[in-house]
C-alpha cells in the first residue's frame, strides 16, 4: 500500500487515495522497462513505451512479461478501446536481447519452450497500433508486425537481421513479413539481414502510414481515439474477420466473415449505429 507523504489529511483520506492508487495501478502499474498509461482526450487508449533505452530497448524476458501483464490489464479495462505500443525516437526495438540469449542452449530453448508468451500482442482482442520510431530490427521488426496497424516515424528502419547472428527470426518475422510485403522482399530481407526506410515500408504494405518522428506518437494517439469512439464489441469482431484473411481459405473467410456480419445483428450497438444514421446524429455505442 502507498503511504501519501501529506499525512495531515485525516486517515479516511488515506486510505481513500491508497484504494485509487491500487486501482489505478491494476493497468498503470509500477513497471521496470516499460511505461504504462491510459491517453487521448477520454483516456481511452491504452499507451505502452519501451523503456530500456541504453539497450536500445532490446526485448528481454522481464520487459516482455511485463508487456503481457500491461496487455491484460487493458484488455479487462472497459474504458480501453484501442492500445498504441509505442519506443523512443531512436529505437522501437532492437531485437531480443543477444546478451540474453547468447549462452542459451537447444535444449534449453526447447524444454522450457522459450519465447513461447512472447507472442502475447498478437492474442490482444483490443486493436493495437504499433508507432515505430528508429530501429524496428528482429524481435523489434516481429513485435510491431503482431499489432494491427504500423504507423512508421520518417526515420524508422525495419529489418530481420537475425541471419548475420548465425540464426533465424523467431516470432513470426518469416512468416508475418512475407505475407506483408510478399516473397521477394522478404527473402532478401531475411537472408542478407538488410534493412529498409520508412518510406520503402509504407510502399510494400508493411506499414500504413509515416510521419515526422517528433508527430508519431500523437498521430497513432488519435487513430486509436477514432477507434475506441466505435463500439469495441463490433472492433473485436471486425479485428476477428481481418485476422482470418492469414489463417482460411477465401471461401473459409468469407464464410466466416458472413457469420460474425449476421451476428453485429444480435448487438444493441448495431441497431444504435443504424438508427443514429437515419436519424442525422451521432451514433452512441454501449459496447453491448
Ligand atoms: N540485444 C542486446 N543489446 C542490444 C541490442 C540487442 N538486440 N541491440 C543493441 N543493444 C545494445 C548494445 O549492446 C549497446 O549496449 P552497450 O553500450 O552496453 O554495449 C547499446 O544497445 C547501443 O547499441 P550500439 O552501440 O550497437 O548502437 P549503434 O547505434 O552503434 O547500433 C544497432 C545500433 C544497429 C541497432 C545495433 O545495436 C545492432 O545491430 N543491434 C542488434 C540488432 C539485431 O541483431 N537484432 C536482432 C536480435 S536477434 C532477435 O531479435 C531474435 C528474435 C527472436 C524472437 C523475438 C520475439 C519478440
């Protein structure tokens, strides 16, 4: 419990103020090597900052189970409806940590089924925008490609440059890359470790958007503000549809896509979006 230094308020008060802190640190909690914050106008975006800045925000183990408790905390808050995951200006990431792995061994690896929660970002049922300023390499590259969108600073590289450490990428990176910007590319990529701009990111479909660095952040703030102002019951099952474009067949897919189509008819937000159009205003989502 935090003891508030300001100990002439009376002892209710205290307690008063411990209680919220608890509360409010159920999903901003105290964490090592990431920051944790609800933002936009009606803090309704979850914000999650890399924070290892002298490693260039290399992804350790204690960095991405932290990740994983943040992502859960904004899945079970209810006023969050889209999260923004987010580095510094130099680095989003620059991979998993090499002085981590470095005296790892196979069997290690395979018993304990290393980096098996790390791909915790691509489960997040809430639609998570990655803003990728700087280096975006490996592990980096592979965390911003499991979020829904890429939002790319003007100055961002993206890269797999796991061949030139004697390995291979490890959480997607073959498989998340060359469905985004096809064989070749990704080929290359992968086997000369080279690295690509922001702008060749946006031209293969890697990213969506790009921005001056210093606009980034606030930019992928408020594509997750629009987000979040739809109604987040619909989102999942629009996220839900997207996602299986990777997974199905066109005719699975489109099967799918019909059922989940048919079931925003069992919805009241579906009805309210409806008839606030026919009645010229403003659509008022209850997520039910
Ligand atoms: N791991 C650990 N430390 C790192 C990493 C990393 N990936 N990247 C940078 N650092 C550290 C450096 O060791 C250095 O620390 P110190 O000052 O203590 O030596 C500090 O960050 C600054 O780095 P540099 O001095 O090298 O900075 P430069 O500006 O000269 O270079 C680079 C920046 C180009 C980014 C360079 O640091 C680099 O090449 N880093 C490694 C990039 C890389 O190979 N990444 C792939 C790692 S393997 C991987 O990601 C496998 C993924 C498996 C699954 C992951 C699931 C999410």
């Amino acid at each position: 419990m935090k003891f508030y230094s300001n100990c002439t308020a009376g002892h209710y008060t205290i307690m008063c103020k411990s209680f919220s802190a608890t509360l409010y640190n159920l999903s901003c909690g105290q964490y090592e090597y990431i920051v944790v914050e609800k933002r936009g106008e009606n803090k309704n975006v979850g914000f999650i900052q890399l924070n290892r800045p002298k490693a260039l925000n290399a992804l350790c183990d204690g960095l991405m189970t932290e990740m994983g408790k943040a992502l859960d905390a904004f899945e079970a808050d209810g006023d969050v409806g889209a999260i923004v995951i987010t580095g510094s200006e130099r680095a989003f990431a620059a991979g998993a940590d090499i002085k981590e792995m470095q005296n790892r061994t196979f069997q290690e690896n395979y018993s304990g089924n290393f980096l098996a929660h790390w791909n915790r970002v691509s489960t997040v049922r809430k639609p998570v925008i990655a803003a990728v300023n700087g280096f975006a390499l490996g592990g980096g590259c592979e965390l911003a490609m499991m979020c829904d969108i890429i939002y790319a600073g003007e100055k961002a590289q993206f890269g797999q440059p796991e061949i030139l450490l004697g390995t291979i990428p490890g959480a997607g990176g073959t498989q998340r890359l060359t469905r985004a910007v096809g064989k070749s590319l990704a080929m290359e990529l992968v086997l000369t470790g080279d690295r690509i701009g922001a702008q060749e990111a946006k031209q293969s479909g890697l990213v969506s958007k790009v921005f001056p660095a210093d606009q980034l952040v606030s930019e992928a703030i408020k594509c997750g503000e629009k987000i979040a102002s739809n109604s987040k019951l619909i989102s999942a099952m629009a996220k839900e549809a997207v996602n299986a474009a990777f997974e199905l067949t066109l005719a699975e897919g489109n099967r799918l896509e019909k059922r989940l189509f048919h079931a925003t008819f069992a919805t009241d937000d579906r009805k309210e979006g409806m008839t606030a159009f026919v009645e010229k205003r403003k659509a008022s989502f209850q997520d039910k």
